[in-house]
C-alpha cells in the first residue's frame, strides 16, 4: 500500500516538475528575445526575474531527483547542490534587500530590460517575498533530503500558504496581499510557481506526514478529498466573482459582503451536511462491525480454543476454553508466553520453525503437544493467523485451536494395535515357514519307508494290510502337499522378491510353460488379450496366474476347458481377469473359497489342499490390491485382480 502511494506521489512531482520547469524556461526565453507577455501576466504586472526562474529550475530538479525511490547516491548529491545554491541565491538576495548592498547577482546573467517600466530601483532583482519562499522551498527540500519527510511537508505547507495569499490578492486585487509595502511585488506566475513547488513538495512522500491524511483509504480521508478541496476551491471563486462585480460596479460593498457570506453559510452547511451523513453511515457501519465481530467471537469462543498474543508472545486474551483445558486462569495466562503450557515433547526446531513461519506474514498450521496445570498433557490441532500493522509487520497473533487428545489418544492405540498385529502376522509367517520346513523332513522319512514297504511286500500280505499300507501312502503324500503349500503361502509375506516393472503377457507364459503337461493332458484352450505391465514381484505374479489358470483347468466340466486372460483399465487400477467354462461357483460360497483348507469338494471328486486360493489372495493384498470372482453354478468363473496402475 505505501509502495503504491509513494508511486503515485512520483508521477504527481514529476508532473509538477516538469510544469515549472516549463513556466521556468519560457520565461528565460521571454527575457532573452525580449517577449514581455512571457516574463509577465499582462500590462502593469510584476515581472519574473531571470534569478527567479533559475531558481525554480534548480528548485523543481531537486525536488524531481528526491522523488524517485530508487534514488542513488550520485543522484541525492546532485540534488543536494542544486538545493544549497537555491538557498544561496535566496539567502544572498534577502542580505542585498536588508542591508541595502549590492553583490551583483540581480543582473549576473541577462540585463532588466523592463526596469524603467517597473521604476524599480533593484533592475534584475527578485522580491523579498520571493526570495524568502525560495529559502522556505530550499529549507523544505534539504529537510526532504535528510528523509524528515514530515517537517518537510510543514515547511512547505508555510511557502505554499503565502504564495497562496499572494494568489488570491491578484485574484481579488488586494496588492498587500503579494507585495510587502516599500518592496517590489511578487509576480502572479512566480507566486503559482512557488505554490506548485510547495505541492509537489508535500507529495514526494505522500505516505508520511499529514499529507497521508489525503491518500488513505478511511472514511475521513476520503472526506476531506470530497468536501474541503471543493469547498475552498469554490469559496475563493465565488469571492473573486464578487470582487470582479464590486471593481466592475455591478454590486455595491455591501452587497457583495452579504453576497459572500451567504454564499459562505450555504457552502458551509452542504459541506456540514455531508459530513454529517457521512457519519451516520460510518456510526452505522462501525455497529454492524461490531455486532458481527460479537458473534463471530462469541461463536469463536464456543466452538474453540483462543489466544491471543503480542509480537513478542506474550499472552493478552485468552477465552474460557483455554482456561479449561489447561487448568490455569486468566491472571495467571495473562503477561505470560506459551512456555507456561510447554510439555517438552516437541524439539527446539519444532519452534524455531513456528516463529519463522509467523514472523513472516504467514499462517502456521499444525499439532502441539501441551501440558495442563495439574501435569496432564493434552493435544491441540494449531491454526496461528499473524495480523499485520500498516507495515506489514505482525502486531498481534490469534492462535485458534481444537482439542484433539482423544483422536491422538485413539491413533496411538491403533498404532499400537497395528504393531502388535503386524509382529503377529510375522511371528505367525515365521512360524509356518519353520514348522512346515522342518516338518517335511521326518515326513519325507516316514513317506519314504512306507513306499519301500509297499513296493517290495504288495500282494506278499493279506488285502487289509496292503489296503493299510495304501492309506498311508496316501496320507504321507497329502501331508506334503499341504506343508508345500502352507510353506508356499508363508513364503509370500517372508520370501517375497522386490517390485520391479513386470510384463503381465511374460508371467503368464511362464505359467503355462509350468502347467504345461497338464495342458496337454486336459486339452485347454488358452487365449488371452494384450496384457499391461504391473509393478510386482514376477516370480509371486506367476504363481498368481498358475494356480488360477490351474485351478480353471481342475474344475472343468464335460467339455474341455476354454480359459482367457484379460485385462482393462479402470481408473487407477488395471483389472486382469481369468475366465472360464468351469464348473462354476455357487455365490454363497465367494467369501469361502480363499479361507484356507476350506474345500467346496470332496477329494475324490478334485484332488488339492485348499491352500492355492489363499495364496492368489495373499500375494494380492502383499501387491496392494484385491481378488474377487464372479460366477453362477454350472456357468463358469471370472476372476478378478485389481493391480494399481
């Protein structure tokens, strides 16, 4: 905001500038090729001196170099110099006229043609009321040049309201208002110039000083733009036309008086009027602020936790809330920083951080651990909103928190939950690996005599035994196949390769080269379609797709199986289907078919464990997705694996 004032202010003193520079130089034209009508309004009027319009070069180039913001310090210097001579050329006329010397300045650079017209006794020489603005104008502009902006723009308001008075008294024909009595007068130019340069002056730094009043955003700023300008503007015209009828004989003295002062009372009124109404609206407005303010703090209040601190972090407000959850009072919050609820728990860059965000302009969001009075600690989830002064640094913070222990408290007991269950999954993983390793041996030793036995002594024994020894047989092969398998699905969580890119097409042809000979014996036809490439582990991928595709060609019907791998986008997942013309799956039983050992036929009717299910759903919830099926008894089955894309 004060970057945009200040700019403003540049293009407004550049303007000015550039516009007495111009008066300036068309002066010194007027002088130099003897044009009367530039160094003068008109007949009988003082004249410009050559001095005086250097001057107001030397004044307006200071004044134009001061302006810029990215001034350097070449260019402060040079504005400098321009400002001393100034004061120089002011200070050194004003000596001539008190001590009635001469110092040869008046006529330094071009001769006073115009003196026997002015019977002047002092050709070339400026007034004394010009001179004394142009020491004014100097002194504002050295005070602009040691960045006292303020006491500028009052040294300035003094030069700008003479030469306003000078001004009006040409206006009204008033001479004492522009000519000090035994001296030369003021020119009505040289007056306009200075009351320029004053202006423009008081602009150079229009976010300082009590020329801010003007350019602020606030109702009374926009006021005094609306009714006083006007109103001077207005009241000096109406008494110059007045003057005029009075000079002109067309309204007596005291007609035009009265004429005036009605005029004035009118004007007056308006203005009163508008400020009144301004008010009432303001009054209005600042009571609806209000109450919504009281609302959204009483619900503020309600609702959440609330602090309020200064720059420094000590605590000015704190709501009921606060008091609650942290068991102190508000005498003893009050003064205090937020040390006094510290818990420790949190390091020291945790609030090097906070304060580095805050300081900034910028909102801190985040979860702080903090202890009550009686040494209970409790969680608050943190908004902390800096709010800024006029320079854009905090003046105060509002910290808005909602208690959150009983979510923290519930987060860590489902941490705590996980890792427990996760430590048991493994335990459990580990153990079934180790029980069915070490199992396999002493059951491939019983396996292994059983055979020996039923190779040399089958048809040597009576039928039971042989029957007995059958049974045997058949329950040490089963026994391995379910610890293979039990071992086979502990190896999925325990022994499971890294996830690389893999081609989906490549699994399943190392699948069908594993299922080869049962291809051929069952006379499957396989097809499949273009097939994406997954992250996975290729080896568990293609023992996902073997024990599907074995398990299709197992539960076949009367007609040889018809098997096809597919494979479609859907969102973030791509969905890999293996269909069949099985013997299908009742619905009742989807839930049931990846359970372990769960069985929906007897082994008479399809030999296996009950294991390759489990492991299709193993190897997809270790891969982050899902297996499900779809089927209708007699129909065939679709399954479904859900990979992230």
């Amino acid at each position: 905001m004060e970057l945009k004032k200040d700019l403003q202010g540049s293009l407004l003193v550049q303007v000015i500038g550039a516009v007495v520079i111009f008066i300036a130089v068309a002066v010194l034209a007027g002088w130099v090729f003897q044009v009367a009508a530039l160094t003068s309004l008109g007949p009988g009027l003082a004249t410009m001196k050559v001095n005086t319009a250097l001057c107001f070069i030397l004044a307006a180039t200071s004044m134009i170099l001061l302006c810029r913001l990215d001034i350097s310090a070449l260019t402060r210097w040079v504005s400098f110099g321009c400002l001393i001579l100034l004061g120089f050329v002011a200070l050194l006329t004003l000596i001539q006229d008190g001590f009635g010397i001469r110092l040869g300045i008046d006529e330094l650079f071009l001769a006073d043609w115009q003196a026997s017209k002015e019977r002047t006794f002092h050709p070339g020489r400026m007034s004394v009321a010009t001179a004394f603005n142009f020491l004014l104008v100097s002194a504002a502009l050295a005070l602009l040049w040691l960045r006292r902006a303020a006491a500028a723009q009052w040294v300035a308001l003094v030069s700008g309201s003479l030469c306003f008075f000078a001004l009006t008294g040409y206006l009204y024909g008033v001479s004492d208002l522009y000519q000090i009595p035994a001296f030369s007068s003021m020119a009505a130019h040289t007056a306009g110039g200075i009351l320029l340069l004053s202006i423009g002056i008081m602009l150079v730094r229009p976010g300082e000083g009590f020329v801010s009043l003007f350019f602020r955003a606030e109702p009374g700023s926009q006021l005094v733009c609306r009714v006083l300008l006007p109103l001077v503007i207005l009241t000096v015209l109406a008494g110059a036309v007045i003057s005029w009828s009075e000079a002109n004989q067309h309204l007596g003295a005291q007609i035009g008086v009265g004429l005036l002062v009605t005029f004035v009372i009118v004007l007056s009124s308006v203005a009163i009027w508008i400020y009144a109404r301004h008010l009432n609206e303001a009054a209005r407005q600042l009571r609806q602020f209000h109450k919504e303010n009281t609302d959204l703090r009483t619900a503020l209040d309600d609702h959440a936790i609330v602090a309020i601190t200064d720059p420094e972090g000590k605590i000015t407000y704190v709501n009921d809330k606060f008091c609650t959850i942290s068991k102190y009072a508000k005498e003893e919050l009050i003064g205090k920083d937020h040390r006094i609820v510290n818990s420790g728990q949190h390091s020291k860059e945790f609030f090097q951080d906070l304060w580095t965000t805050i300081e900034s302009g910028q909102v801190w969001q985040g979860e702080i651990r903090n202890r009550a009075k009686d040494g209970c600690d409790y969680w608050v989830a943190t908004t902390i909103v800096p709010f800024l002064d006029d320079g854009g640094k905090p003046a105060q913070y509002v910290a808005i928190r909602a208690d959150i222990t009983a979510l923290k408290n519930a987060q860590e007991a489902i941490e705590k939950q996980a890792s427990e269950l996760a430590r048991s999954n493994r335990d459990l993983e580990q153990f079934a690996y180790v029980a069915s390793h070490d199992l396999q041996e002493p059951l491939r030793a019983v396996a292994g005599c059983v055979r020996i036995l039923q190779r040399r002594y089958e048809g040597e024994l009576d039928e039971p035994a042989d029957e007995l020894i059958g049974h045997v047989v058949d329950g040490a092969s089963r026994m391995q196949a379910i610890i293979e398998g039990l071992l086979a699905l502990s190896r999925v969580g325990t022994r499971g390769g890294e996830m690389t890119p893999v081609s989906s097409t490549e699994a399943v042809q190392n699948a069908l080269r594993n299922l080869d000979s049962t291809i051929q014996d069952s006379g499957a036809e396989i097809t499949m379609d273009e097939l994406p490439i997954l992250q996975a582990d290729p080896v568990q991928l293609t023992l996902l797709f073997q024990n599907l595709i074995g398990n299709a060609i197992k539960f076949r019907g009367d007609q040889p199986p018809r098997i096809h791998i597919g494979a479609e986008r859907s969102g973030a997942c791509w969905s890999v289907s293996v269909k069949d013309n099985g013997i299908g799956i009742d619905p009742r039983y989807f839930e049931r078919i990846f359970v372990i050992f769960q069985r929906l036929h007897t082994r008479a009717e399809y030999p296996g464990t009950g294991i390759g299910l489990a492991i299709c759903q193993r190897i997809m919830e270790r891969h982050g997705g899902t297996i499900s099926v779809e089927s209708t008894g007699g129909k065939g089955s679709v399954f479904r694996c859900s990979f992230p894309a």
